[in-house]
C-alpha cells in the first residue's frame, strides 16, 4: 500500500516538512511516481521509524547519518563487525567454515557471506549461530565481550538489521547478567517464519502494533498494544507483525547456569 507524505507524516507522528528535512540531510531516500510525488512503502515507513527513534535520542542529525548508514547492507568489499566477530569465535575454536556450518545447518557459501559481511543473517540464524558459540544473541550483535558498565546510552545502543526479514533488533543491555532485553521494530507483516527454539526463556511485551505469536502445539496468539507474554524458549516459536509497525519489548533470560563468557 502506497502513503503519500501527508498519510507518511501523520503514521510515523511527525510532519511532512519533518521528512522533507530528512531526505535532504541523507537520511531517506523517497521514490516518486511518474508526476514526481513522494510516495512510501512498508521499508520506507521503518526507516522512517527508525529515524524518529535514533533522533529522539538526542543524536545529531550527521551522526544519525552515519548509523543509519551502516545498518544499510553492507557492500562486499567490506567486513562488517559481525563478520569479524562470527570468524573469530570459529577460529578461537578451531573450526573451518565446513565444520561450523555443519554445525548451524548451514552451507558454506552463506557462512562465508556472514562472515565476509555481505550479509547480515537471518533472526533464526543468528540465534542458531548464538547458541552454538555459547553467547546470547545481544552479544553476537554486539560483538563485544560483554564487559564493562551496564548502562547502554540510548544513543549509543546496538543496532542490527537482520536481512530480509524486515527486523531491526536493539540492545538494550550489556554486562555479566541473565537478562537480555531487546527493542524489536518489524514491518507489516514481517517476523520469523521458520519455528525455532533455543535454551532460556523469553519475555515481550507489545510497545505498539500487533504481534502474532505461535508455539508448537497448534498454540496461536495476537498480542495487541500493552499485551506481555513469557514462555519457555525451548518451545518451538515463530512471529509476525500485524498489519502495522511493531515494536516490542523482547527479553530473553539465560538458561540457568553461569553467564557464558565470549571467547573471541
């Protein structure tokens, strides 16, 4: 469905002048049709989204910029921080690709492409990936030990986007603790399609838009805004976004045990 400028603005709560200020500063780019109108499609309205959130941080607009740049997909010739951080958990363990992507159920080729970064994974890889190294998604995305102060600025937090999927994941936390919270933004219509699992248990809660959650044994779910859910992560799960953006508040608590500390 196609929104004018006008129907765009009033979606994401800011003005058209608004958007007409980030397009000109490099922060989106508005495809037109042929009478030269702006026009704005599901990607366009989350980067608009998006953009509202990295500037009501506080963040100035060129550092914006610069963030937002990187989250686009990355070019070949450029390894992206969580390629180096995928090959560097394999060697420190002495893997070649072969053996790591027999592990995960992937192919060579596309854990070559991770780690290059051409490509930035999908949710249920990553996680896969995550669990194999003994890390919690947050730190895979983070690509750090997860050392250091607890607070996360909210200018400063960890940004990803997973390809193809329409998900952007940030972190919300960092240091030796159970606990990983993150803020979910998704497309219409987008999510996770394939049911997965994985050790520990998970919490959400529906910040906006409307989130359909099903767990294996024909257990359907609609979380509207304000809604909050938990389960055992073990259980087979998989989600979409409804018919708006969503955004949620997703935490994923360890398995019992020692917090894993990252060997990269």
């Amino acid at each position: 469905m196609r929104m004018r400028i006008q129907e765009a603005a009033a979606e994401v709560g800011v003005s058209p002048q608004t958007i007409r200020k980030w397009e000109r500063r490099g922060l989106v780019r508005c495809p037109r049709d042929s009478a030269g109108a702006r026009y704005f499609l599901a990607p366009e309205l989350v980067r608009l989204h998006l953009i509202k959130q990295v500037l009501g941080r506080g963040t100035r607009i060129a550092a914006a910029a610069a963030l937002l740049g990187e989250l686009d997909e990355p070019p070949a010739a450029r390894r992206s921080e969580l390629g180096q951080t995928l090959a560097r958990l394999r060697q420190s363990r002495g893997w070649d690709l072969g053996d790591a992507a027999r592990r995960v159920g992937l192919s060579e080729t596309r854990l070559a492409a991770l780690e290059a970064g051409r490509s930035n994974g999908t949710l249920v890889t990553l996680q896969a990936l995550a669990t194999l190294y003994g890390l919690a998604l947050i730190d895979l995305v983070r690509g750090e030990s997860g050392a250091g102060p607890a607070l996360v600025r909210a200018h400063a937090r960890p940004v990803l986007l997973t390809s193809g999927e329409g998900l952007v994941l940030e972190g919300l936390a960092q240091g030796p603790v159970h606990l990983r919270p993150l803020l979910v933004t998704a497309e219409p219509g987008k999510g996770v399609d394939a049911f997965h699992g994985h050790p520990g248990e998970e919490f959400i809660w529906v910040a906006s838009g409307r989130l359909h959650l099903e767990l294996t044994g024909d257990r359907a779910y609609v979380l509207e805004a304000g809604d909050s859910m938990a389960f055992r992560s073990e259980v087979l799960h998989r989600w979409h976004a409804g018919d708006g953006i969503l955004q949620a508040l997703w935490v994923h608590r360890d398995a019992e045990g020692p917090v894993p500390t990252p060997r990269v």
